[in-house]
C-alpha cells in the first residue's frame, strides 16, 4: 500500500522531467517491432489487427478505445501495403473501426511541406518496411529522414505516442532511430515456416496462421532487455532466431537491464532471488532507484511483492549499478513485470520503464540443448541436453514423456545422485515417428532414489529439422487434372499430354533423378483405367541437374474410351529417386476421360511465374453435344501452401466462378484470366483447378483440366536482392529504352531511344574536364552566358543548373567526389532524362 502512495504522489507532482510527458494510460509509449513485412501482406492474415490491440492495450484497464485511436502510417508513396480487413490488395485505407489512418510520406517530410509535428500527433505511428523486401514502401531517403529526426520521435514516444515498426529488411541502418543498441538487426531469414509464436505472443493472440506461409526480411540479433520476444523460429541447433518483439510502457533511452540472473528460494515456494545490471541512460544523475510490482490483472493491487524495491545509490548517468532482490508470490514459469524508476537528487522522475522476466523452473533447467538429424538414417533426430537440478533435494532418474504419437528412447536415465544445483552431464535421445518441421513436446520428470517423482519440469518443445538441409525440398509435378482428348477426333483413341517436372532445390553436387509412373486409385477414382505401360516414357533418368535448375519432361498417356468411360477419372502417382541422397518424393495426378464437355490447357506447362509478373492461362472449353450456349465454370486454387496465388485480380485463396460463351459454329468457347504471386517465393508449385457443369448451366461442376504456375526467381541483373522490375517500378533502377532490363545492366539507352552524346562536366564543350568547365558553368548560370549543352552543365545530375553544379565539379576536381554521373569521362547519352537539352558538344 505504501508503495502505491508513493507511486500516485509522484504521478501528482512531476515538475522536471521532460521525458514524461505521457496520456493518463501511461507515462510512455508502447512498441511493437517485427521482421515480417506484414502491411505489403493485406495485415497478413489478421496479424495487424493483433499488433494493434496490443499497442492500444485492448482488454485492459489501460484500453484506448479503437474508435479514438488514431493511426499514422509512415511511407515513401513507392511501393504497396493494405490492412488484413479491407478488401481488396494493396487497400491503402483506413483501417476498419479505427478513428482515423492518416498516410504520410517521407518525400513531404523532407520537402517541409508536411511537418513531423503533424506526423507525431497521431496515438500510434506505423513505420512501412524498407523497399528491399521486394515491393515494400519505405526507401533509403526515407529511412535517413527518420533517423534525422530521432529526438522528436522519442519524444514524442515518451510522451505516450504508440511505435509499431516494421521490416528493415536489407536496410542496416532502419532502426537507428531508437536508441543504440535497442533493436539490432540480423540478416533475412530463408523460407516461410517453422515460425513460432512465444508464450508472450500467444497471449496477445498471434497464431502460426498469421507468421507461417509468409516470409521475414529480417531477424533481431541483439535487443533491448525491455522488449519481450513475441515470435521466433527455432534452429536444428537448438537456438532461437528472434522475429518480433514488444514492450508497454517504456520510455527510449532511458535505462538498461542486463546480466540477469533468478533463481529459485529452495526452502520458500514461490520465491525467487533477482540479481540484475542496471545502466542509467536517461541523460540525468539518478539518486535513486524504485522497483513496482506491475498490476497486470487490473484488481488494484500488485501481482506480487518485491523486496527491497527501493535503492538509495548514486547512480550518475551512463554508469551501472548490480542490484538484487527478492521476489514473493509468484507461479513457476510465470512472467514477473516491474515498473521501474529512476529518480534525481530531487525525486524528480527522469526515467520509467517497464521490465519483465520470467520465474524459473523450480524442478529443473535444460541446458544446451541441440536437436539434429541421425547420420544414415530417414525420420530420426538425435535430441542432446544437459538437466540442472533445481529441486532442494538430490536426484538419480529422470524420465522423459512423449505428448503425441511420436517415440522417445530412450525414455529413462539412471544417473549417480546430482545434488541440489548440480547438473547430469550430456544425455541424448533419438526421436522417431513424426516428420521434418513438426513441432515435438515431451514432458521431463525427475525423481529420487525410491523412484518417487520429486517434480515435474513442465513441457519441453522442439522443432524438427528438414534432414536433407533444404529450406525448399527437392519437387517433382504433374498436373492435378489432365484432360484425355480423341485422337484422332472421331475414334474411340482417348490421348492426354503433360509434363512432369522435376527439380533440384537442395542438392549442392549436380545430380539427376531416376523416375517412374504406376497405376493408382483413391476415392475419386477407384479405378485405374490406366496402366504404367499407357504412359510414353513410363520411367527413366534425368540428365544432371544442378542446384536451382529443373527439368521438363513431356509425357504421353493414351487409352480406349472403350475401357476408359467417358467423364471418368483415373489416378497415377509418379516416384522420383534423388540419385545423390537416396531421397524418395512423390508426386501424383489424374485423367479426366472425355465427356459432354472437355477442356484444355493452351499455353506451356508448368508457367514460371516471377513476383510480381503477371502470367495469362488460357483454357479451352469444348461441347460435344452441341446444345449448349454457355457453360459454368469454377477456377480455383489447389495447394497445401499458404495461398500466395491470385486469379483473376482476386485475393488468393478465393474462387473465379462465371460463365463462358460457347460458339454455335465451332463448340468452344475460350477462358482467359490472369494469374500472379502476391509474394515472392520461389522453387514453388501452385495449381489452377477448372471446374465445368458438363450438363450445361446450373449442373454440379467437375474438375477437367488444371494448370500448374511455378514461382520462379525474378531477375536481378544488377544482384542488390531486390527483382528488376521492382528497381524499375520504385526508380532505384531506370529504364529508358523499356526493355524491362535496368539500364545499369545493359549500358544505358538503346541506340533507337538514345539522345545526343556529350560528357558530363564539359560545360565548355572542349573535349575536357578542368576548371574552365567550372567557370563557364558560373557565368552560365548567374550571367546569363550561353551554353549549347545544358545537360553536362548539370554535374550533379539533378535536372537543373545552379550553384550545387560548379560546388560538385570543383569536389570532383580537388575533392574526394570522384566521378561525375554518366555519362563520364567519355562520350555517351543521358541515362536520366530529365528536361535539359544538348544542342552540340564536342562529341559531335
């Protein structure tokens, strides 16, 4: 009670701390930082709407109400992003139910036409991920805009002003706008799986549907001890990458924690001793230094007892002081939060900050743990631990307890006695049963001498490492549907075409693949009309293929409608052998006789698809009745991946369902409908499925045909991670001649597009770069004095002719400049068209 006397007197008479300038629902800002580029992926499945309830602490005492919340969203107006409640991709709108979305961009910021001050005002500010995740919208001039105006950020933050950042993706210096140290970046993170949501992140309401099947631009390597780890994927090393973190109520800057350390009271359950480093950061001499228990459940009270909570150290700014203290009331594996503050000579608050850690297990710790694959053999990783005995007591068998179908073994150690605090030394099981990318927990106990259980540790959970060491496995594909058509038209000759393809995705050593079709049934077709012997070739071997490359093998499949009835289906699965690994994969198919209504596939098989290029499917739709004048139709995707692929302009996963007009003369009618990737995923397959009421219109639909579009990689001619059309559409790269390359790569203009050749600096049109450039350049632009080539007047190449051009000219002369902008030191035309004309040089 005492210390929530304290606490509100000191809320009452702030006077002369600049930092808390806060709302009454907390003296600072909340902070959500993640690796995903979540906005460029419509709020990724809801994520967004998650980030946001956190931020304005929904559900809580402290709640902002979502309709008073309004949202600030930070951009470079280049690239795309939407929110996961309005339809529509690439919706840049308000978000549904929120007081307000205002988009601001970085270009108006510099130009002063929109003030941070405005920008600030908002309760939360959301900061767009940098453009090289591929379609993003914040770019480089944009990131250095936000740097520069640090202060008045976290200003603004301490003040209580919500901060949800994004991706940096590539961009290392992205999140130097928080304090150092704060926020570290890591590099991106191959793949889209195998995220997992912490217990923090849970609680807040992430789940695996919103953080797998999309991909993260980066990791965090280092980061605040204020911040909570919100999601992260394990590794086969047993470590953990860290992909978003969150923290309420703390303010930048202002201290650190680190070199924690909480261990458990062996004669007092519930109790727990708290050693940490504490670094003053808040620009101020602190005197000192009080700890409050948070009240998390919002009954008045706190949720434990902390004691000492209060230390009265001189503490100047920058130094660093070890405290300890003892925490009372509190559940094993519970997460422990403070308040806490440091206070001047005056008592005047310089610094608050929220911190939060987590009771230990009191039965046991598992320590270097490592999970990999067993050498030699298919579906068994080896799982490596060290145990450390928490109980009071010594210990000499410990038991471990599958949760689910899989196998442990083995499942029991007889160990010698290890004492209270001591450790087991390496133990290691092999676990089977369960497959690569699944997420495995067992339950570890220990126990006495008379065999009795002391305790249970809790459940340990660990991801199962891809054995073969692929991010993306090996692929093999057949269409899902293939249509049989006559052959010749007329005869009973039933004959379909396709193409298998397989790929090498993991493989560093060239390899090929050994292949071959049987005969299948499922519920579908419980009868194989088909035989191994009907497709042309039934087996074979691939030439070498190397990492990344593929191969397209065109198969034949012919039958008699005799034995093949009409509108039937018939399965077959295709058996594909790496050579190199002796991994086995699979891929299967159908054929779809020929009924009233046939359809086929115009165009090639699979299509590569590059993010974010759009492709055209074209389908065929035949009616051998002769009755029909329109026919419906369903175009949908099948795939057990997270639905990237769009048809039609729709968003993915969603169904194309219309109708088609049959010509009376010829009995077709054609579909044409646009397909793309809303994400850039490479080495992936995804199906087209179309689906025809053979009966005509309102009849039940049958899959007849399908189309198979291959994510491929887009070109990166100039290898800066990001696709050239994406440097094309953003402006990092131009493309004068529109040959959809960038310049860069192909040597500027083409001749057909380019213009007058001149060297840039030569303003004097003498054939040379020197100081009579730099004062003919002076006279031209404050006397007035004639030049027939503006654009090599223009040395900077900003499209204009003023002081900034001889200042650059004399920094390439006598400076560290360097080059001029092309074309330089040679004739050449201009690579960036601007409005300056060159009516004669001495290139001519």
């Amino acid at each position: 009670m005492l210390a929530k006397l304290i606490r509100t007197a000191f809320h009452l008479s702030l006077i002369g701390c600049v930092l808390i300038l806060g709302s009454p629902q907390s003296e600072a800002g909340n902070i959500y930082l993640n690796g995903h580029d979540i906005l460029l992926h419509d709020g990724q499945a809801g994520y967004d709407s998650v980030i946001l309830d956190y931020l304005r602490c929904a559900g809580t005492p402290d709640e902002t109400p979502a309709a008073s919340y309004s949202i600030a969203v930070l951009g470079s107006g280049v690239g795309q992003w939407g929110w996961s409640d309005v339809p529509g991709f690439n919706d840049q709108g308000s978000k549904p139910g929120y007081a307000s979305t205002t988009y601001y961009d970085t270009n108006d910021l510099i130009s002063s036409t929109v003030s941070w001050a405005t920008v600030l005002s908002h309760d939360v500010l959301v900061i767009l991920s940098h453009t090289s995740c591929g379609g993003c919208d914040m770019d480089s001039a944009g990131v250095a805009e936000i740097n520069a105006n640090s202060a008045a950020i976290s200003t603004a933050f301490n003040g209580g002003m919500d901060l949800w950042v994004n991706s940096g993706a590539s961009e290392a210096t992205y999140y130097n706008f928080l304090p150092p140290a704060f926020a570290t970046s890591g590099p991106s993170i191959s793949g889209s799986s195998g995220f997992v949501a912490t217990p923090a992140g849970a609680s807040i309401g992430i789940v695996s549907s919103m953080i797998n099947g999309y991909a993260t631009h980066n990791r965090f390597d280092g980061f605040s001890s204020a911040l909570t780890v919100m999601e992260v994927r394990p590794t086969a090393t047993g470590l953990e990458e860290t992909i978003a973190l969150g923290a309420k109520n703390i303010t930048l800057g202002c201290l650190d924690i680190s070199n924690e350390t909480i261990l458990c009271d062996p004669d007092v359950p519930g109790k727990y001793i708290y050693t940490f480093d504490l670094t003053n950061n808040s620009g101020l001499d602190a005197e000192q230094i009080k700890l409050f228990a948070k009240d998390q459940d919002g009954d008045g009270a706190p949720d434990f007892s902390v004691d000492p909570d209060t230390f009265t150290t001189s503490l100047p700014d920058g130094a660093t002081v070890t405290l300890t203290t003892c925490v009372e009331g509190v559940a094993e594996g519970a997460e422990i939060c403070f308040e806490i503050w440091l206070l001047t000579a005056d008592f005047e608050q310089c610094c608050v900050q929220c911190h939060c850690t987590r009771a230990p297990d009191c039965c046991h710790t598992i320590l270097d743990a490592t999970i990999d694959c067993v050498a030699g053999a298919t579906g068994e990783w080896i799982y490596t631990f060290n145990l450390q005995n928490n109980a009071s007591y010594p210990i000499d068998r410990v038991f471990l307890w599958p949760a689910g179908s899989f196998s442990i073994a083995p499942n029991e150690f007889l160990l010698s006695p290890i004492p209270s605090g001591g450790t087991t030394g390496t133990l290691s099981v092999v676990i089977s049963g369960a497959s690569a990318g699944d997420v495995v927990c067992f339950d570890v106990s220990i126990h006495n001498s008379m065999t009795s259980e002391c305790c249970s540790g809790g459940v340990v959970c660990v991801t199962l490492p891809d054995c073969d060491g692929c991010d993306v496995p090996d692929r093999c594909h057949v269409p899902p549907m293939t249509a049989m058509c006559f052959d010749p038209p007329g005869t009973p000759f039933i004959t379909g075409m396709f193409t298998l393809t397989i790929c090498n995705n993991c493989t560093d050593e060239p390899t090929a693949f050994e292949y071959s079709f049987e005969a299948a049934s499922d519920a579908d077709c419980p009868t194989p009309y088909v035989s191994s012997a009907d497709f042309s070739p039934s087996s074979g071997i691939t030439p070498v293929l190397g990492l990344g490359e593929c191969i397209e093998i065109p198969i034949t499949v012919t039958s008699d409608l005799s034995i093949f009835p009409g509108g039937e289906c018939s399965c077959f699965h295709v058996h594909v052998l790496n050579l190199t690994t002796g991994i086995l994969m699979e891929c299967e198919g159908k054929l779809r006789a020929p009924d009233s209504v046939t359809a086929k596939f115009i165009g090639p098989d699979p299509l590569g698809v590059a993010f974010p290029e759009i492709a055209t499917l074209t389908f065929e739709i035949e009616d051998f009745s002769g009755s029909l004048d329109t026919v419906d139709f369903e175009l949908l995707t099948d795939t057990g991946l997270a639905p990237i692929a769009s048809v039609g302009g729709l968003a993915p996963g969603t169904s194309l369902i219309s109708s088609v007009l049959i010509d009376s003369a010829t009995g077709t009618g054609t579909v044409s409908v646009e397909a793309r990737f809303t994400d850039h995923e490479p080495f992936v397959f995804y199906d087209i499925i179309l689906m025809v009421a053979p009966g005509g219109g309102g009849g039940p639909l049958e899959a007849v045909d399908s189309q198979a579009i291959r994510s491929v990689i887009p070109a990166d001619c100039n290898a800066n991670g990001v696709a050239d059309d994406i440097d094309i559409i953003l402006g990092t790269s131009l493309d004068v001649d529109g040959d959809g390359v960038p310049d860069e790569c192909t040597g500027g203009t083409s001749p057909a597009t380019a213009g007058p050749a001149f060297i840039r600096g030569d303003s004097n049109n003498d054939g040379s770069f020197n100081v009579g450039d730099v004062v003919h350049v002076l006279t031209a632009a404050f006397e007035g004095a004639p030049t027939s080539c503006t654009s090599a007047a223009d040395a900077n190449d900003d499209g204009m002719i003023d002081i900034s051009d001889p200042i650059t000219m004399l920094e390439a002369l006598f400076g560290t400049l360097g080059d001029l902008p092309g074309p330089f030191p040679s004739c050449d035309s201009e690579i960036t068209p601007d409005a300056l004309t060159c009516e004669g040089s001495s290139c001519e």
